[in-house]
C-alpha cells in the first residue's frame, strides 16, 4: 500500500490560496504558484464510515500503525506519516468538520475555476488552519501521536525491537561457537548462527543474557585469534578479526537501547 493510492486531490501550498483541484496542475490559476499539497481520503484509508465512531478510529489507527510502524516495517514510513497525520485529523472535531468541507467539494467534483469561490470565499482558512493541513509532518510528530497508544506500544513495538537485539546478539554467539570448534568451517558457523537467531527472536526475555555472553564471547575469541594470528603471520585474518571486533562494538549502543539497558 503506497500514499500515492489514497490522493482524493490537491490543495495549492501557498498561504492565503487553498485552491483545490481533482488531478494536480502545473501552477495553480489563481495565485500561480507551483507547489501543492496531496488531499488524502482518509475514510478510504482507515476504511471508515462518514459516521464513524470514536473506538472505530482508535481501532482502524492501531491496526495501521502497527503494519506499517516503521520500526517494524522499514519502507512504511511514509504511509505511516499519512496514517498519523490522517488519525490527528480524523479524531479532532474542528479539524474534521474543516476536512469534511474540503472532501465534500472534491467528492461533487470541484474545479479550478470555481474553487476559489467554494473553498477561499465560503471557508477562509486561518494562517494556522492552512498551515495544519499544508505543513510536512516529521518523525517526532508522528511518533507523539503514536504515543497515545503508550500500553500498546510498550507491548509491541518495544517487544519486537527486543527480539530483534536478542536475535543478532544470538546469531553472532552461534557464529562464534561454530568458528572456534569446527576450525572456521563457513558453513558449520552460518548453520549456528541461523540456529541462534531463531532462538534468540523467540527469546526476547534473554536478551540480556544474549548482550553479557556475546560481549565475552566477542573479546575472548578477538584476542585469542587475534594473538594467534599476529604470531603466524596471517594478517589478513588479523584483518578480519579486527573488522569483525570493530562492527560488533559499534553496533553495541543500538542493542542496548532496543534491550532498554542503561549500562552493561
């Protein structure tokens, strides 16, 4: 599902304009500005009655937010903005009564001729009314109604980040072993580390058990092989050690914030 597929029309972006238009035009006839703002169909979007309910847009927001979250899923994010500012919209009376207004005139098929009249005339907006449905929502935004949902979100979102830590942290402990007893055989170790990041995904609740073992695991392996291969001579595995060491710790921070640790 693309943002693009829920455009009801377009709004000229300039201040104190607002004209409306069914497909999106080079410049605007009125003002002649060439920016313009996408209208959205939210009711489409949240699959809503005109007379929806309260609870109906909490539920139809949960479940959106949830798919498209872009924590859990990486290209949702700008869907997700739609989603949330849609929900921002929706859930204020003010601002749906304003929104209802412009969705109607889009729906009887307003023009560019007689859009003025419809909407700038019978229904000027404030500089902080247009500047509402106009502006680009940024993350903090979105991620401050999102928090309205603070229960759910503790138990969903932070538990997914959780098994994803618990899982990279487990994979990384399954590679380890599968180097150090099967003489660095590749396939050996990918086989432990798949296993181990299974494991570790179903077991978000020994992350920190994963973060202290693999933090040993990481330090004892590094200075041993690295020891060992500085005496043979082998300098690029000494390479790859260090790589491999260098990668591990920097990725350190974002483990512990998604385990929710303070320290380690």
């Amino acid at each position: 599902m693309q943002s693009k597929d829920f455009i009801k029309g377009y709004m000229c972006s300039r201040q104190g304009c607002g004209m409306l238009y069914k497909q999106k035009p080079s410049r605007c006839r009125r003002c002649h500005a060439v920016d313009f703002k996408p209208v959205y169909d939210y009711y489409r979007l949240f699959e809503l009655p005109r007379s929806f309910t309260e609870q109906q847009l909490r539920s139809a927001y949960k479940k959106l937010s949830l798919k498209y979250h872009p924590d859990i899923n990486k290209e949702g994010e700008n869907i997700f903005i739609v989603i949330s500012r849609g929900y921002q919209i929706l859930k204020s009376r003010e601002s749906l009564a304003e929104y209802d207004r412009i969705y109607d005139k889009l729906q009887s098929g307003v023009t560019a001729e007689n859009a003025y009249e419809q909407t700038y005339q019978e229904n000027p907006f404030t500089q902080d009314r247009y500047s509402y449905y106009t502006r680009n929502f940024t993350r903090e935004d979105f991620e401050n109604i999102f928090k309205e949902f603070h229960n759910f979100r503790r138990a969903d979102i932070d538990l997914m980040r959780m098994s994803r830590a618990s899982g990279s942290l487990a994979s990384i402990i399954g590679l380890l072993f599968g180097l150090f007893f099967f003489n660095f055989s590749i396939f050996s170790s990918l086989f432990f580390a798949g296993i181990g990041y299974l494991f570790g995904r179903i077991s978000p609740g020994l992350g920190l058990l994963f973060y202290r073992v693999a933090n040993i695991a990481v330090i004892v392996f590094c200075s041993y092989y690295g020891f060992l291969f500085f005496q043979t001579g082998h300098f690029f595995w000494l390479f790859i050690i260090a790589l491999g060491a260098f990668s591990f710790f920097s990725r350190l921070p974002r483990w512990r914030s998604e385990l929710g640790l303070t320290h380690s």
